[in-house]
C-alpha cells in the first residue's frame, strides 16, 4: 500500500473522529483517486465554524457510482467505529442495475456493488440501499422483490428516474407511469408482507411513523440551510441539495458559496448566492405549504427537483413529488382502508442470518 493512501484514510479518519451524527458532508472526489481525501482536510479547518459541530460526514467517489468503493478505501471498521450508516446503490438485479450504471469502459458496476454489500454485511456495518426505479424495473416487481429478499437486503429505498444534468427526460413521465408505479408499490409491499417484512421500503417507513407518531414535517433537510453540507475536490462548497454543488445555471450561478480555503461557512452566509438560495427555496417550501395537502409528510421537497423541472427553486410540485410522496401515502391508504397491515418487530423480519442489520 501507498504512502499517499496510507496517509489519506489517516487523514480522512481524522475528520471522521471529529464528526458528530446530526449533519451531513458529502465530500465530492470526481478523480476517484487515493490522494483525493487530502483534499477533505479542508474540512478540519472549518471546524470553528458555528454550523459544524454537528456534522456527518459522507464520502462519494464519483468514478464509482455507490459507497462500496469507500468501503474498500476506508476498511468497515471504520464505519463502524464512527456510527456512519451506508448507502450504497444498487438497482436490482444485475442486467437491471448494468444497463444503466456501467463505468466508463463499459463495464457493468453491480459486481462491485454486490460485493460491498457483502463486505459490509460480514462486518456488520448498518446500510440502507438506494435503488433507482427505471420503466424496465417497475415491470418487474417480483423479481426486485426477491433480489432483495434473498440478498438480505432489508432497508430500501426507491428513487424513480429524475430529470437531472445531462439526462434530460425520463423513463417514467406521463400519468400512465404514475399508474404503474403505484401498482408496482402495491405488489412489492404484498409480496414484503406476505413472507413477514424482510424488505421495508423507507417511502412507506417515514409516512408510517409520522402518522404513529401524529407528527407533520415543516422541512426536511435538503432544504434546510446547512443541514447538509457538499464539498467538492477543489474545497468548494454549498448546502441544500448535494446534487446541485457545482451545476452551472443562470440564476443561481453554480451554487457554490465559497472555498473552504478561503471563506468560513458563517461568512458565505452573508454572500448574495447564500441569500439568493435561501430566499428562492423558502419561498418554494411555503408555496408547497399552502397548496399541497401532503407537505406535512415531506417537509416541501428537494430542490435539485424543482431547478431541473422548473428551472428555479422558488416552484412547488414536481415528478419527484408524486413517485416519492404521493403515491406511496396513496398505497398507504388503500392499504389501511383494507385493515391494519401486520405488526412485526425489526429485529425478527429478516431470514435468519449473522449478517442482517438494524439501521
């Protein structure tokens, strides 16, 4: 092993063992490289900063398209040691995941991907899985039942295809879509419940518990300033939506506040691009507020939806809205109108397996 890596997992544990639970640093590596993390360092001295005592750090390394990588560079004791919850991305099975997530030569990432989940299964590293729900997937909802099921793959999430940069439409625009994906979440949460929930989907797990719970959002933290902070390799950085850092636009610029080298994060909230953003995103959040019925359960959306669909982020609903919040409270409530759904404890609804994890 390098000295140069040596030295940046040394480096980037020590930023880890200065990080608390409550925020987020997703750290942007677009080389993929081990001398990458040096850069991280940058973050160490914005600790004095009045927004980070409470942050959580993240790692993407954009060469890779999920955290398995990071689990490779860093080592799962790691992750363990500093409580970091992974997520990876893995989109089904692997003819489903490859035709979309291959690297640059062509090459299929889901093996990589699989053997991640093993790795952090083997060390028992708590993840959560992020599955992009394509028109080919949603046709196939047994199959992306039992791919997870049988992997022992129990926290999930869908994110349906989103307009975004360089993809410019999506598989799954159109009401005929919509229709389909909500009988896709009918089937899948059917087949979960009929072999005792060994695959949850985090969609129907926050609305559930905010009804338990008789609790209503009022934000969420992708736009909530400084909830989440995105830094790029260069020392760059932004909040609200990590997948906005670095976008040029006319408006907004390129959403950047500043450099970690050069400004602290409490003076790039007196810039006018901090005040631009913040404006135009609590104005959205209070249009959806006013108009729509479901805002207690999302908090008023992401803003990186409503740029890429409306072009600013002072707008209300989007696409994403309705895959990632109306629909499913939609199969929520058809579901509870035929009866309460079966109760079963967390720690007992995955196959018997030393690897299985609560998140």
């Amino acid at each position: 092993m390098s000295s140069t890596i040596t030295r940046a997992r040394a480096e980037r544990r020590t930023i880890l063992n200065n990080a608390h639970e409550q925020s987020h640093l997703f750290y942007m590596n677009p080389q993929g490289d081990g001398d990458g993390p040096n850069r991280a360092k940058l973050l160490y001295a914005s600790q004095k900063s009045i927004f980070c005592p409470n942050l959580r750090v993240r790692t993407r390394t954009k060469r890779f398209t999920n955290a398995s990588t990071s689990c490779f560079n860093l080592g799962c004791d790691c992750f363990r040691r500093n409580r970091i919850v992974v997520g990876i991305s893995v989109d089904g099975p692997e003819d489903i995941h490859d035709a979309h997530r291959r690297f640059r030569n062509g090459r299929g990432s889901h093996a990589l991907a699989m053997r991640g989940i093993e790795a952090l299964q083997r060390n028992r590293v708590p993840f959560h899985c992020i599955s992009v729900i394509t028109a080919d997937a949603m046709e196939q909802p047994e199959r992306m039942y039992r791919f997870f099921r049988d992997h022992v793959i129990n926290d999930v999430s869908f994110n349906v295809e989103e307009k975004e940069g360089i993809n410019t439409s999506s598989s799954m625009a159109g009401s005929n879509m919509e229709a389909k994906y909500k009988d896709f979440l009918r089937t899948f949460w059917r087949l979960s419940e009929q072999d005792g929930y060994p695959v949850v989907l985090r969609e129907f797990e926050q609305v559930i518990s905010l009804i338990q719970d008789d609790q209503r959002m009022t934000q969420n933290e992708l736009n909530r300033p400084f909830s989440i902070l995105s830094v790029d390799a260069q020392g760059d950085f932004s909040t609200f939506d990590p997948e906005l850092l670095s976008v040029a636009s006319d408006r907004y610029g390129t959403f950047n506040l500043g450099n970690l080298k050069t400004h602290s994060l409490e003076e790039s909230t007196r810039t006018d691009s901090f005040q631009r953003l913040l404006q135009d995103m609590t104005q959205g959040v209070e249009t959806c507020q006013k108009g729509c019925e479901h805002f207690g359960l999302c908090g008023g959306g992401n803003g990186s939806n409503k740029f890429w669909e409306h072009g600013t982020l002072a707008s209300s609903e989007t696409n994403a809205c309705r895959f990632g919040t109306k629909i499913p409270v939609e199969v929520l409530l058809e579901r509870f109108e035929e009866g309460p759904p079966l109760e079963v404890n967390r720690t007992t609804i995955a196959p018997q397996s030393s690897y299985y994890l609560i998140t």
